[in-house]
C-alpha cells in the first residue's frame, strides 16, 4: 500500500488506465470531481461518462455546481432521473436507507453501461469511508461498483490536497451528501421536508456561512455550523433573520447544536444491530 499521496495518485492513473472506458457516478462534490478529472486526463473524454442522479434529494445548488465542472472538464455528464420516492423503504427512512437509494441508482447506472457498451461504473468514495457507516457501501458490492480511490487507501485530506495541487475548484468544497441525510431516522423522507431543508440551507448560504447542516427532526431544525462561527449566528440581526425564515418554512423550533458542523451526526444514535445492512437485503 502506497502512503503519500502523490504516490496513490500514481497508482490511481495506473489502475484507470487499465479500465479504459468507464462511467463514473457525479455529484460535483471533492471526491467524484477529483475521481472525475483524473479519469479525463488518463483515459480522456470521449472514454469518460459523468452522470448524475437528479431528484428531490439532490439541491439545485449542487446540480448547477456538477453541471458546470463537467462543462469545465469537457467532460459528457447524463443527467439521470431516479425514482427513488417510490421506494417505501427509501422513503420509511430507516437506517438502511442509503442502501435503497443507492441500489436504484447504480441499477439504472447498470442499464446505462450495457447501452453504451461501458465496461466499469466507478464511485468516489474514499478510504475514509470505510471508517463511517455507509450503507451505500453494500450497494456498490451488489452492483460491483468499484471504488478506486477506496482500494488504494486515498483519503479525503489526500484528495482534498491532490485536488489543489491540481487547482480545482472543488479542494476546499464542504462536503454535501444528499438533502435526505439531513432528515432524522424515521421521519418519512417527503419531498416537502427535503425543500424545507434545501430552502434552509440556501439561506444559511446567502448570509455567508459556509460549511452547515440543517438537520430535519418535524418542528425542530437543528442548525450545525463551525463553533468559530457561533458568535456571528447569536448576533441578534443573523439570529433573528434564521429564525424568521425557517419558521415561515414550518418548522416551529429552530435550534443550534452545540458540538458544532460534523458529517455524519444522525449516525451517532445508531446501535449496532442498526447498523448492519444484511446479504441478502432486497434490491428493488
């Protein structure tokens, strides 16, 4: 196993070269972005295939974002309509959701390699997520999705510093996973809870702070921001603009958590046995 980064981005170009035509699944995010322009640059554009998954979880602030980094790197970028809204299990919101998620969109991603005769669907993830609990995981399994990046042990701090060394606009980009993550366990993922959050978010945006959650639990927004940007959120003027907004989005309690920004944070009431995604889990 190579351990620095320039050496695993070596052997990234290495094994895309051996692949030598694949579709890669795009969210404009730091990891499919810098996934997406090292695969141009070894295998070239015509031999790439960006497509990314357009639905109510995914905001139009990313959307524009993927579509104007694919025009950047010359790069073909199918915009692909997933219906996972009419998957209960998706939409039950339990802690396998992911996986009902993911599992439809690498199926059509599937039917999308056979009808263009591409042999390779690849996925940004990282090393790091081997650490975190992803369901989406096991999705990629069952659809021998391959994660290049993953086996090669690139962490996010590896992409991220590959990715300004490379100048790309996305190497200091918050992460963004999809708007359904914000919304608490159990909660029934609706398209209209995920534009309340999308609305929220947007509007955290706009005055300026730049890496947030707005986690959905019904009433109750709960705010995540940076603990060094505390003092600008409780300033009377910010606090009372947020709190104005999100209650004309309907939500009836607007909270800030404390511990501050981190990914993943609905995880953390998760047992064990909730976090096991079993073999033989039923693909719809």
């Amino acid at each position: 196993m190579t351990t620095n980064a320039s050496e695993k981005l070596e052997q990234l170009r290495k094994n895309l070269a051996s692949l030598r035509k694949v579709l890669i699944a795009f969210s404009g995010g730091v990891d499919s972005t810098f996934l997406l322009k090292v695969a141009v640059d070894i295998l070239g554009k015509d031999n790439v295939l960006a497509c990314i998954a357009v639905s109510p979880s995914l905001s139009e602030y990313q959307l524009t974002q993927a579509r104007t980094l694919a025009k950047q790197f010359g790069v073909r970028l199918d915009e692909i309509t997933l219906d996972e809204m009419q998957d209960l299990a998706y939409r039950a919101n339990l802690s396998d959701r992911c996986f009902h998620c993911k599992s439809r969109l690498y199926k059509l991603l599937t039917d999308k390699t056979k009808e263009k005769n591409i042999p390779h669907i690849l996925c940004g993830s990282n090393a790091d997520d081997k650490n975190d609990y992803r369901p989406g995981n096991r999705a990629a399994e069952v659809f021998k999705v391959l994660s290049p990046m993953m086996d090669i042990g690139l962490t996010k701090q590896d992409i991220r510093e590959l990715s300004r060394q490379m100048n790309l606009p996305t190497a200091d980009l918050p992460a963004s996973p999809c708007l359904a993550s914000r919304v608490a366990y159990g909660l029934e993922i609706t398209e209209d809870r995920l534009s309340q959050v999308e609305k929220a978010e947007d509007f955290l945006r706009k005055l300026g702070f730049v890496e947030f959650r707005v986690r959905h639990h019904g009433d109750i927004a709960r705010i995540e921001i940076n603990p060094n940007e505390f003092a600008k959120l409780s300033s009377d003027a910010v606090r009372n603009q947020i709190t104005d907004e999100l209650k004309k989005l309907g939500f009836r309690y607007i909270t800030l958590d404390l511990h501050g920004f981190r990914s993943g944070s609905l995880n953390e009431q998760l047992s064990d046995d909730q976090r096991q995604i079993p073999n033989n889990h039923k693909i719809c």
